[in-house]
C-alpha cells in the first residue's frame, strides 16, 4: 500500500472539518474577535472595520 493511500482518509477528514468549520464563521464573528484584538469600543470603528472586513473578502 503506498502511504499517500493510507493518509488520504484522514486528509479528507481534516479537508471536512475545517471547511464546515470556515463556512460556520460569520463577518460578526470576525468583528468581534477584530474588536476583542484591537480593543475597539464604538460605533464609528465599528462601520470602518466593516468596510475593511468587506474589502478583504
């Protein structure tokens, strides 16, 4: 059996999980933890880092 074979099951697993893990993180989510990081703590930062946020993505 060749060892890429033997990985493969688990690739595939880890490829699952992180993927429903991505598609469950919402852009409040990343406000937030944005937020938390950079102790930002009013509306008018709030709408930039929307606007940031919304860029990147």
């Amino acid at each position: 059996m060749n060892i890429q074979l033997a990985l493969r099951d688990y690739y595939d697993e880890i490829q699952k999980a992180a993927e429903a893990r991505m598609s469950a993180i919402t852009l409040q989510d990343i406000i937030d933890t944005y937020r938390q990081k950079a102790g930002v703590n009013n509306e008018t930062e709030d709408m930039q880092i929307m606007r940031k946020v919304s860029q990147t993505l």
